[in-house]
C-alpha cells in the first residue's frame, strides 16, 4: 500500500533477489519514461523504495503521482 506523507506517495517493494528487484526498476523506468514523470528511488539489494513528488508542482502529491503509483501497482499483479 501507497503511504502519503510530508508531500511524498512512498512504497517500499521486496522481491527474492537483485535482479528481480532490478528489472523491477526497469519496468518502472519504461512507465516513468512514458508518463514522463520520474520517482526518487533507491535499491538495496532485493528492496526498491519509491517515493513519488510533483517537483513541477512544488513538490507536493498530485495526480501525476497517483497514476504513476497505479501504474507500478499493475506492474506486481
């Protein structure tokens, strides 16, 4: 589940091992890329942490991130 908070959409996502967790990353950089709006991400190991902000909008939650977190949803169904 997506938690908001300080004006951050943030969800943290296990996967069995790193290269499952980077082509996770991928397949998010192809949406990102198509939506044209990039998340501030990290990976350690098999954990990617997104936090999604709207920098255009002065760095608050908007619908960009909304229908990008939707988007990364379908990505794990």
């Amino acid at each position: 589940m997506w938690k908001e908070e300080n004006n951050t959409l943030s969800k943290t996502f296990k996967f069995a091992n790193f290269i499952d967790a980077f082509a996770f990353m991928t397949r998010v950089a192809l949406l990102a890329e198509k939506q044209d709006h990039h998340p501030n991400w990290s990976n350690v190991y098999n954990t990617v942490t997104i936090n999604l902000t709207t920098h255009d909008a002065g760095d608050v939650v908007t619908e960009k991130d909304r229908k990008l977190a939707a988007a990364i949803d379908k990505l794990m169904s």
